[in-house]
C-alpha cells in the first residue's frame, strides 16, 4: 500500500508576551471591538526580545518534541522549516534549528509560501515519505512582530508569533490522503513584503518608507480569500464524496473569523466543527493550522477526517483532505 505522511508528534512553542487589543489602542488609532468584530483576534503573542529570530521558537518546539516522542537526534533524517521570517535570508533557518538543536545527520531547507504554507509543506514532506524517508521533521514558525509597522492600523492587529514542530513518519492508514494547491501571480500585487530581497536591497530609503514591513490590501485579499478557500475546501469534500457528516473539522488557516466561518459554512458543517482559535494567537501565517492541530489535540481522535485550508500571500491556497492519525 502507498506510504502517507503522518503526524506522529507535535509541539509549540509560543512566546510569553502577549499584545492585546486594549495596548493596541494605545499604539494606533484603533478599538477592542473594530478588531473582535472585523478580524475575531482578541490577543496575539509576539517575540519581544532582540536578537531572537524565529529559530529560537522552533529549536524550543523540535526539543519538546524530540522529548515526547522519544525520538533521539541521530534518528532524524531531514528537518524542513516553512517560514516568511526567517533568522537570516542565508543560511536556512532549518540549517540554524538543526544545529540549535544537535540534529546532525539530517539535511533539509527552508520552505516559504506565506499563509498556505503548511499545506504546501506537508505535500513536500509526502512526496520525501513516498520517496522512503521514515523520521521527517517540519516546523512552522514564524516571527511576524518583526516585519510588522506597529503604527499601521491596517495590518498591526492581524498578526502574531510562534512555531510548532510535527514529526512525521510513514503510515498505511492514516495521515495526507490529498491535497489540492493552487497559485495565482495576481495577488503578488495585494500581499507582499517590498524591500530587503534582490528587487530592492535594504537601503536607508527602503526603511524610511517603511517597505520592509508586510503590505496588505485587505479588502482585495478578503474577497479573494473567502471564494477561494471554501471553493477548493468544498471541491476536495465532492472528490472524496465526504458529506459534512463524515468531515470531524475543518481546520482553516486564521486570518480572519468571516473568511473562517464562510468557508465553514459553504462546506455545510456546524460551528461545532470548525476549530478556531484565531482569537487567541491572531494570523501566525503558515503556523497557523498546526498551531491549531497542536491547540485541539485532545479532541482529535484516531481517525478523524479534517479538511485543512488555507488561503495566503501568491496568492497561493489549497485543502487537503486529511486523516488524523495519533
Ligand atoms: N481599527 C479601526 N479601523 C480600521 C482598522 C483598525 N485596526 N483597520 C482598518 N480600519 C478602517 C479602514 O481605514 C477603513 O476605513 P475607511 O472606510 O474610512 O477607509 C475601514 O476600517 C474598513 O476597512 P477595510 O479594509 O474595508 O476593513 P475590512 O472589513 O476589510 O477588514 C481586514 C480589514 C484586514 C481585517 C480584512 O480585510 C481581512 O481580513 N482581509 C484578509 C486577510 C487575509 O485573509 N489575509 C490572507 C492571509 S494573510
């Protein structure tokens, strides 16, 4: 039988500070309840301290997870990191993870895909299990306090830190049964971080003008976030002939309580069944499903069919059809 890729562990490590609504207001023109009602985010954790990078948070969650699965360092044969903020642009923040952490025998690289990112690496871990890689780790972090512009009332509110580290190993019967991904270069033009790559080099006029902060046109990305994510999330539904009654939870990308719940809705599930708790950690990027799997844990049960879907910056979206498997 084909191999899938299957979770068999999974961590976080999520930074102690937490930003409220309220200190917002004190730092932008905005409200406790402009941002409930428009975004559902009540707080967010962000990385406060300098000279921290995202790798901080994903050594501490591959160690954690090192520990509860009893998984020793010479045992891992790649470690994969998704991340839109990494350490440095060079070397890989997976490079930098591995080290921070003693796993010497893997290799492995960096993925970046912005907020569909996990699926986008989960399909890439498959390929590796498909391929007879037995002990992969994938951690998804990202530190998006840092290229956040926190006198920006658009965007400042949205987003939030952390990391979480998954083993995954080959199974027959549980794990990714399919995914479908999709991008679309038009969005390039509504989400982007301008300044600091190869197209414009940091200069002290790029930070003036504040471009290496995220940029968003929301309004544009919301409307192209909502029709795509419940598309593709109920196209994967009509594929596998799943009815809302044998989906357990969709387990969507959070960036938005509206996009969420349209996306719920479209594919006929109850409330009950979408996990969210964007609420408590805001938009993490390609963090943001594992960070979910990891928060509901113990109400997944072996077995379990989850729609996971995700709409990002690309654009790029996608849904997989997954079977929980620990
Ligand atoms: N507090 C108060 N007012 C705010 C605000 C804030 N934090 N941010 C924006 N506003 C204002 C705007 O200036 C605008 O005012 P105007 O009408 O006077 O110009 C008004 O609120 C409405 O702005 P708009 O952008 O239309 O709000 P929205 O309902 O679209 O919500 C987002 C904004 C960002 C929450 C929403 O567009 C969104 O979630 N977009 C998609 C995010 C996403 O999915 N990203 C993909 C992956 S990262």
């Amino acid at each position: 039988m084909t191999k899938k890729a299957l979770i068999t562990g999974i961590e976080a490590s999520i930074p102690d500070y937490v930003l409220t609504n309220s200190e917002l207001e004190t730092l932008v023109d905005t409200s406790d309840q402009w941002i409930r009602e428009r975004t559902g985010i009540v707080e967010r954790h962000i990385l406060k301290q300098d000279g921290l990078g995202i790798s901080e948070l994903g050594a501490d969650a591959v160690r954690k997870l090192l520990a509860s699965t009893g998984t020793s360092v010479d045992e891992v044969e790649m470690l994969i990191c998704h991340t839109i903020s990494p350490d440095m642009a060079f070397p890989s923040t997976a490079n930098i993870i591995s080290d921070k952490v003693g796993i010497k025998n893997a290799w492995g690289y960096d993925i970046g895909s912005g907020c569909s990112g996990f699926l986008f690496s989960l399909a890439t871990v498959d390929a590796f299990i498909k391929a007879g890689k037995k002990k992969i780790i994938l951690v998804c972090g990202e530190r998006l306090s840092g290229i956040t512009d926190y006198t920006d009332r658009n965007t400042c509110p949205l987003f939030g830190d952390a990391a979480v580290a998954m083993l995954i190993e080959p199974s027959e019967e549980f794990g990714l049964v399919d995914y479908d991904n999709h991008v679309d270069g038009i969005g390039r033009h509504y989400l982007y971080q301008k300044a600091g790559g190869s197209m414009y080099p940091a200069t002290a006029e790029t930070v003036a003008r504040k471009e290496h902060f995220i940029y968003q046109d929301g309004k544009t990305v919301f409307k192209y976030a909502v029709s795509n994510m419940a598309d593709v999330s109920v196209a994967m539904m009509e594929k596998h002939n799943l009815t809302a009654d044998d989906v357990a939870y969709l387990i969507p990308h959070q960036a938005n309580l509206r996009i969420i719940a349209a996306t719920g809705h479209r594919m006929g599930l109850d409330d009950s069944k979408i996990l969210i708790d964007i609420e408590k950690y805001g938009n993490t990027g390609g963090t943001s499903i594992p960070l979910a799997l990891w928060d509901f844990k113990d109400k997944l049960k072996k077995g379990d069919n989850l729609i996971l879907s995700a709409f990002g910056s690309g654009f790029a979206w996608g849904a997989v059809y997954y079977k929980w498997g620990i």
